[in-house]
C-alpha cells in the first residue's frame, strides 16, 4: 500500500479551509474594530460600549439584553 491520502490534496477540504480560515480573520478583525470605532470615532460612553461588550459577547445569545442587541 501506498502512502495515506491527506485531506490536503482535496479540492473541497481546501475550500472549506479557506473559506473559515478567512471567516475567522473576518470575525477577529470586527471584534477590533467595532469598539474602536464606537469608542473614538463615534464618541461612545460607558453605557453604550457596556452594551456594545454584552451583545459582542459569546454568551449573548443566552443573555436577557440579546434581544437589544
């Protein structure tokens, strides 16, 4: 028998791959921007960036003020 195949060798797994790999980078770089830009370039206060932390949040979804958000 020869060597195992590897998954890197299929079209499709290296479109999935890709396609979340650029999903995450995505997802990273709005978790940085978001409150930047609500902090400095929109003036947000305290209240409005603890809203902004609760709804950016991974627990959000099970959160009472999910559905502000």
């Amino acid at each position: 028998m020869g060597e195992p195949a590897t998954l890197w060798r299929h079209r499709d797994f290296l479109l999935l791959w890709t396609g979340q790999s650029v999903s995450r980078v995505g997802d990273q770089f709005t978790g940085l921007a978001v409150p930047y830009i609500a902090a400095y370039l929109l003036g947000a206060g305290p209240a409005e960036m603890g809203l902004l932390a609760s709804c950016t949040s991974p627990t959000s979804t099970s959160s009472d003020f999910s559905s502000a958000c």
